[in-house]
C-alpha cells in the first residue's frame, strides 16, 4: 500500500511540473467544451434560399411573404431564371430554390390545385430531410389559409375527419440541441484526456530508461499498475467537476440525477480507459506508436458512440459492435442521469458492463506490462 | 551455494535469433569483493548483467544471485540488489530528494527511514545546496553519483553498476570510485562494467568478454603476469585481438 | 541531390520499419470508411417506442399496426398507465411514447377528430423531433386513404427535387468528412512528431550540421508522408466509389491534385506544430486534442456550418478542413470545376504558404 502511494505522489509532481502539459490538459478542454458546444448543432437554421418567380401575382407573391416570414429561411434570392438559380447553387450560395411557375395563379382558381418546383441542395441528406419538412409545412400553412378564404362558400357536410397529434418533447422541451451535446462533448473530452495521457505515460518511461531502474527493484506489478491508475483517475475525476460546472452556469444544462451516482459510474468508467491506455502503453516501443493506436480506437470509439449518430440507425452487427464501446455506456450513462435523473438501478446494465471492461482491461494492463523480457 | 559465493554463475547463454549475446559463461563473485566485467562494446556485458539482475531471462544455463535463482526466483534477487543502469535513469522532473524519496518508498522503506536516509545521502555527496534542484538541472558528473546512491538506498547485498563513469571527467570518476570502496568496505558486493582499462586496477578481480564468452578472468596482477603485459589495458588488447 | 535522395530513402526505412504503425496508418481509413458507410447514418429506423393505449378499439388497432409496419419504428412494450412512461424512460430503451385518448373512435366519428400525445425522450432532440415528425407522416397517409371520398380543398403541391443526392445517403455526406480527418490527422501529427522526434533525441542538429540544407531536411522528413497519405487518398476514393457508389461528376485529376493541395496544407500545419513543441508528447496532445474535435466539429463534416452561431461561422473560415470539405463535395457531387472553387483552392494555398511562412520564421528566431 504505501509503495502505491509513493508512485501516485510521484506521478502528480510529474503532472504539475510540466508547464507545457497543464495548459493543454485542462485549459484546452474546457475551452473545447465551451466553443464545440455550440457547433454541434442539427438544428438547421439560416437556410439559404432564394427563388424563381414566373408567376408575377398577389398569390405568388403572398407565398413568397410567408417564407420571407419564416425564421427558418435567412437569404431571400430573386433570380431572373432556372439557369442562374442552379448555378448559385453549384457556387454554394444557396440551398433551396423555389420555382414559382407562370400561370400558378390561374391554374389555382381554375382547377383548385398547381404545382410548384422546390430544388434542396442534398448532399447532406439530413439538413434537406428537415429543409423539405420546412417547405412543406409553409406550403401547407398556405394552404390552409387559402382554404378559410373560399371555406364560406364551401360545404359543411362532408369534411374529412382528422387526428391531431400533440407532440410532447421531455426533458427538454424546447429541443435545446446544447443540453444533448455538452455531457456528450464532456464525455469526449474525460476520455481523450485520460486515454492519451495513460497511453504515453509508461512507454515513455521505457523511452528515457526508467521503467528499466523500476523493474529491478522488487515492486508488485499490480502495485505499479495501480499506483499509474490513480493520478490520472483523479484527474479525470477533475475535469468532469470542471465540465459539469460549466454545463451548469455557461450553458445551464438541468442536472436531475444525483451527482454521486455520475462521480461513482465515472470513476468506474475511467478505470476502463486508463487500463486500455496502459495496455497499449505496455504494448508498444514508442510514444508515437502509442498515440497511434490510441489515436484510432477513440475515432472508432467516438463514431460508434452514439454520440452525434443514434445507434438506433445502425445496422443490427454494428449495434453488435457498439456493445464493446465504452463510450457509448458512459455517453448513455452521463446522458440518463443528468437530464432524466435515472437511477441507480436504470443504470445498472451499463454499469454492470463497464465494470467488466474496467476488471478485463486492468488484467490485460497488468499482464502486459512485463518486469522480464 | 559456498557461503561466501553471492553470485554463481553456470553455462549462461542468451540468444536473440541465432545471434549468441552471451555464450556459456561461467564464474562466481565472492561476497565482499569489488568485481570487474570488461569486454569491449558489444561484447555482451549489458546482457549478461540484466539476466542476472532478473529483467531478462536466460535462454539456457543457470545463475544464482544472493542465494535465489534468477530463472525462478527474480524478484526475490531484486529485494536485494541495487542496479545503476548505463543510461541515467533517475527522473529529470523530479528533485534530487524527490527521486530519492520514490526509490526509497518503491524498496518498501517507511517514510521515517527514507528521512534518515536521504538526509546521510545528500550529507555525504555533498549535494546540500542542490538537493532541492531538479535532477535534469545538474551536471552528469552529479547525476551518476546521486545515481549510485540511489541505487544503494536499501542497503542491498550486491550493487550493480553498468558503466557508471561513462563521459564524466576524471576528477569525478576519482570520486565514483572513492564512493565504489566505501559501499564495499561497508560488506556491499560490487559488481561493475566497465571499458575504462584504468579502472580495472581498481577492482578485486576482473573478467574479460570477449565476443559472449569470458576469455579471462582473475585479479588484475595476476592477469598481468599472464599475459605479460605492461597494464590492463594491454592485457585487454592482446586479447581483443586475439 | 544524390545525398537528399538518401536522405528520403533513410526517412522510408524509418516509416516502414515500424510495422504497427504502418498497419494503423493504412487499417485505419478502411476501417473508419467502411464504419461510416454503412454504420453510421443520422436517418432514424427501428426506433424503439411504446404505446400506451387507453381505448383500445378498432381504430387505435389499426392505426399501431401501421406504425409496427414502418421501418422506423419497432414496438418496445404496451404500458397501461401515465406513470409507465417516466419509467421506461429512464431505462432509455425506448425513445417515445404514443398516448392515444380515451374513446378515440368514438371521438373520431362524433367530432371528426382525436387526439395522440406523441412523447418523445428529447434528451436527444434531433431523434426526438424526427420521430415527432415521422409519427405525423404516417398519420397523414392513413388519413388521406380514410378520406378518400371527401372532397379535399384548394391544394397547392410542391414537387420536391433533391439535387446532387436524390436518395439522401449520408455517405455522401460523410466520405468527403472521414477522409479530411484522415488525411488532416495523419499529415499534420505524424509530421509534427517526426520532426520533434529528431530534436527531442539530439539527431537534428545533427542533420543540420551536414551539407543538406534546412529546408531539404524538412522536405525529407514530410516527403514519405506526402506519399503516405497520397496513398490513404486513393485507397478512400476507390473504396467510395466502388463500395458506396459515390459519384465522381467531376475531373478526377482535379479532385487528385486538390487532395494533393489539401495533405501539403496539412504538412506544413505539422511542421509549424513541431517548431512550437519541444517535446513529442506536447506536439501530440496538441495535434490530437488541437485538431481532432475542431475538425470534427467546425469543418461542416457532421454539424452544417449554416446553423451555428455568427462567431463559431467566422472561427470555422480559419479550419482548412472546412474549405476541403467543399472542394471534395463540389468535385465529386457536384461536378464542378475549379471555375467553382478557385476561391476555396486559393484559401488553401494561402493557409499553406502561410504556415510555412511562420514555420521559417520560428526556425531562424530559434537559430539565431
């Protein structure tokens, strides 16, 4: 036990001694946590739009005021013609075209209905997916207020029946994009921090010729493994308070679960990372080889999360392989507890599965690191 | 095991491939005794040290440190050894006492006896006014000795020093020698590489490696006399060269 | 010239000596394009819902029939009371509710209308109003056939064309974004750490005392990671063509050497990275968490640009990565030529003599 302490007190000298490092480990992230917050975003605003008008009347242009109207929609176009709305389009500077045909107003009193051209940019499918939704529910809106304008002379039998849905969006009503994304961004962040800092930490010292003076000496290899662990636990275990603080007072994100529930999981989850970044530290000869590896299981790791893709959408063997993501327990985890106050036996499954990794990975962690070769 | 043979070593070999680093060596260390192990660079000193020091196994043969066997026993042989590796290998980021405080702790001494100890240390390197300083701040001549100290902070039967002097000035490596017979005046077996052919004359009794295998070995006088040479260093040359 | 040729040759050796990096360095755009290709996707299917339904009669039958039937949407449980909804919640299985009212045939005969609660788990929003609206597309289809004798009013019918990806793929959206970060990620921090590598263990100025001039050490240190991640380009552009069908509409030489621009821009960010870094771990964390959630983020790869906050648009105009991501779309989806992006290919060149430039200065204040 007291070996173990002598390794901790001597790993956090190290960690506060490097002036380069401090500012990277824990200015950087917080700052990410600030700015990135606000980028990860699919709520899709300030569309670019613009239109082609054939049909110079009141009813055309009674449907252009109503997107000029419309929050949505930011840069109102007028193009003379087809042709030059499709190339800005191809310049970039618009997104949806609409294209107002010539006889839209007669055609409509005539035969009661006309068509009307809308072109979205889809390339990024889910933007145009909302963009369409967007459009249609204008046009729709117009539709209905044409319909109390000729409903006097309509007829009352007759109507079509309707079901109305009442949508109802928990725990976060106003669908506050920031409440979903700061304990995912937090999440990242914990993990990259913890992930690379262990990562480096052993094959570092197989580079400058310490872990050498270290296995002569009679020392436990759990205890050495153990002793590395807590240090980095401890700081990740930080950078979560600093994180939650800020989710609270920049970003005010609601906090219903019990806060010693997320220190408790974390703590657990952390475990899990550091024990990977010790196995590949004790796996590899070079710290760049180290940041390799590590590099490309957390880009893996993060894809698959669940974190800005639902892995609901996911074919039925990626779903399969998300169950060995880490990632995705702790984003779940911090996701459940902090905005729908879950508790402790919501949780357990993930908390049950993470503790599995947490015991594998340490084994793994211990029985790679090798005092002879 | 004699009882005064700390150190047996029978038929010791280490291959890398179908490279022999060490091949079948052969000798024993008397408790007390200051113990040279020449050879050139490459010669497969390094090797055979870190197989008995028990960071290496052994492809074949067999040693005994400090009555343990290495193959077997070798964390048992590191509770009572002290090593001091070629490259400096004591925290640059930590303080002298820093770095004297962990090893102490990592050999499982209680914080009131790594007090004492590193106290009677600095006391004795003279380090007083630098023991707060960085160790990556001092010069190597420094760092070697703080080194060796570290290496003795247990108070270990056997002491293993792999090129301890490499690239320091004369004046020092004087010094690192006066501070070699004081561990062994006070009972530390001290078992030292060196390619330094004057400080060969220092110790009790050297071997020479030549290619994994030990081409000769016993007191220097002796070694002389045998292949009737002015110095050690001639007696290296003669046999280097075969 | 001859020793400098020697020079690129000793670098190769290094590279491909190391055969777990090698490994990653080529394993990992493969792997990450076939992950996004057919993993990764933010269309929502087979959702998990539940249905709390209190009149059970024909028409709330019926109506959850059809929802089982879509491909969205997959039925969890059947709960029986308002206070289920908060539990099966918390589990975070199932990500809505639908609560049909008391007496919803009856209400719906009586008054020609009835109400649904959609409850959704809006911890996740996007999710959360996609199958708000997906729940409402499927009530619209089954009341056009129910009211298929009424007369329908006025009606205006807007005919949808969905340019440049007809079918809404997200690997369109993603294979230009996966393959910026490789190449963004591979350049600049296998540069940055090769360089520190050489000053942290003393050999630079070794090379720098030898006849080759600095400028040649740095182009043989970046060269074989120019011929890497050119490598890495390729093996993403035939795997998108041929797995996912991307389109190429455009000249592949252009989109080719515009790759090429894009990796040199990425070099010269390494080596600017390595003349701030004194240390191989400080070089790291700073291209990997310097680089890596920015250019994830900012670059338009996942989070459309157009959507964030003026500041964060303004930020994202410095992320060459962003300037990329439109060159590659408007190359392969577009099919434009660089009449089109001359704009975005100078912002490129710019960034890149721009890092190089401060990369020179850095070196000569240190020098001197």
């Amino acid at each position: 036990m007291n070996t173990i302490l002598f390794i901790i007190q001597k790993e956090f000298k190290q960690i506060f001694r490097n002036k380069g490092m401090l500012p990277i480990i824990f200015v950087m992230p917080l700052i990410q946590l600030i700015i990135l917050s606000n980028a990860a975003t699919f709520d899709v605003k300030n569309i670019k739009f613009g239109y082609v008008n054939h049909d110079h009347t009141s009813t055309s242009r009674a449907l252009i005021e109503k997107f000029n109207a419309s929050t949505y929609f930011n840069v109102l176009t007028n193009f003379p013609s087809e042709k030059l709305a499709s190339q800005a389009m191809l310049n970039g500077e618009v997104d949806v075209v609409l294209e107002i045909p010539s006889y839209f107003e007669r055609d409509f009193q005539k035969e009661k209905r006309s068509a009307l051209g809308v072109t979205i940019n889809a390339i990024d499918g889910a933007a145009a997916g909302i963009e369409n939704v967007y459009v249609t529910q204008i046009i729709q809106s117009f539709n209905k207020d044409l319909k109390v304008n000729v409903s006097q002379y309509g007829q009352k039998q007759n109507q079509p029946i309707q079901i109305t849905t009442i949508p109802s969006f928990w725990y976060n009503k106003t669908l506050n994009y920031k409440t979903f994304m700061v304990p995912g961004i937090l999440v990242l962040l914990v993990t990259m921090i913890t992930l690379f800092l262990s990562g480096m930490n052993i094959v570092r010292e197989k580079e400058i010729g310490t872990l050498e003076q270290i296995n002569v000496t009679p020392i436990k290899k759990s205890q050495f493994i153990i002793g590395k662990l807590f240090p980095f636990l401890v700081l990740g275990l930080a950078i979560l308070s600093v994180g939650l603080l800020i989710a609270k007072l920049v970003f005010n994100v609601p906090m219903v679960g019990s806060l010693l529930l997320m220190y408790f999981y974390t703590s657990i989850y952390i475990l899990v990372v550091l024990g990977i970044g010790l196995f590949i530290s004790n796996y590899t000869d070079t710290q760049q080889q180290a940041m390799f590896i590590a590099w490309f299981f957390m880009v893996i790791f993060i894809l698959m999360s669940g974190l800005f893709t639902p892995i609901e959408s996911m074919p039925k063997w990626a779903q399969t392989i998300t169950d060995f993501n880490p990632i995705k327990y702790f984003v779940e985890v911090l996701r459940m507890v902090m905005l729908k106050g879950s508790g402790f036996v919501d949780i357990l499954p993930q908390l049950l599965k993470t503790l599995v990794f947490a015991i594998i990975m340490n084994g793994l962690a211990v029985w790679s690191y090798k005092k002879t070769n | 095991m004699e009882k005064n043979k700390v150190i047996q070593v029978e038929g010791l070999t280490k291959n890398f491939g179908d490279f022999t680093a060490v091949n079948a060596i052969t000798f024993d260390v008397k408790k007390g005794e200051i113990f040279g192990f020449l050879g050139a660079n490459g010669a497969g000193k390094t090797t055979a040290m870190k197989m008995l020091i028990g960071i290496s196994n052994p492809s074949s043969g067999k040693a005994n440190v400090a009555g343990f066997d290495v193959q077997t026993e070798a964390e048992e042989i590191k509770k009572n050894i002290g090593y001091m590796s070629q490259k400096f290998a004591l925290y640059d980021d930590l303080t002298v006492k820093e770095n004297i405080t962990f090893f102490g702790g990592i050999y499982g001494l209680s914080r009131k006896k790594i007090k004492e100890k590193s106290t009677l240390l600095i006391e004795e390197l003279g380090l007083e006014k630098v023991a707060n300083s960085l160790v990556g701040s001092l010069p190597l001549g420094w760092k070697q000795k703080i080194s060796f100290s570290v290496s003795l902070i247990h108070d270990p039967k056997i002491v293993f020093l792999d090129e301890p002097t490499g690239g320091v000035d004369p004046i020092t490596r004087r010094q690192f020698w006066e501070l070699i017979y004081k561990a062994a005046h006070q009972g530390t077996t001290v078992f030292v590489t060196t390619h330094y052919m004057d400080e060969a004359e220092y110790c009790d009794r050297v071997s020479i490696m030549v290619n994994g295998k030990i081409e000769a070995l016993d007191t220097p006088k002796k070694l002389k006399e045998q292949f009737n040479a002015e110095d050690m260093n001639d007696v290296f040359l003669k046999l280097a060269r075969g | 010239m001859k020793r400098f040729i020697g020079f690129i040759k000793k670098e190769f050796y290094h590279i491909f000596r190391d055969r777990r990096s090698l490994f990653i360095l080529f394993g990992m755009p493969i792997a990450q394009i076939l992950l996004f290709g057919f993993a990764i996707t933010n269309e929502i299917n087979n959702v998990d819902i539940a249905i709390l339904d209190h009149s059970k009669d024909a028409t709330t039958k019926e109506i959850i029939n059809k929802i089982s039937a879509s491909k969205y949407f997959s039925i969890n449980q059947f709960i029986e009371k308002e206070k289920d909804i908060e539990i099966v919640f918390k589990k975070g299985k199932v990500k809505a509710v639908l609560n049909f009212e008391k007496d919803f045939s009856k209400n719906l005969i009586k008054e020609n209308n009835a109400n649904i609660q959609v409850i959704t788990d809006a911890t996740d929003p996007n999710t959360a109003n996609t199958i708000s609206n997906y729940v409402n597309a499927i009530l619209q289809n089954y009341l056009k056939e129910q009211n298929k004798g009424v007369v329908q009013a006025y009606k205006i019918i807007p005919q949808t064309h969905m340019v440049y990806n007809p079918e809404l793929k997200s690997v369109y959206m993603f294979v230009p974004g996966v393959m910026t970060i490789i190449l963004m990620l591979v350049s600049a921090m296998m540069t940055s750490i090769s360089i520190t590598k050489e000053k942290e263990l003393g050999t630079m100025e070794i090379l720098l005392v030898s006849p080759l001039k600095p400028f040649q050490v740095i182009i043989g240190k970046v060269f074989p990671y120019i011929f890497l991640s050119i490598i890495n380009a390729i093996i993403i552009i035939v795997l998108s063509i041929f797995i996912f069908k991307m389109p190429v509409q455009g000249s592949l030489i252009l989109l080719g050497l515009e790759s090429i621009l894009f990796i040199i821009t990425a070099l010269a960010l390494g080596i600017l990275i390595s003349t701030i870094s004194a240390t191989q771990q400080t070089a790291m964390m700073i291209s990997l968490m310097g680089l890596m959630l920015p250019v994830i983020l900012l670059s338009g790869f996942i989070f459309p640009i157009t959507s964030m906050p003026l500041p964060l648009q303004v930020i994202s105009n410095i992320i060459p990565a962003k300037w990329f991501i439109i060159i590659i779309k408007g190359i392969m989806l577009k099919g434009v030529g660089l009449e089109f992006i001359w704009k975005e290919t100078l912002i490129l060149l710019g960034m890149t003599v721009f890092f190089i430039g401060l990369s020179v200065k850095k070196y000569k204040i240190r020098l001197e």
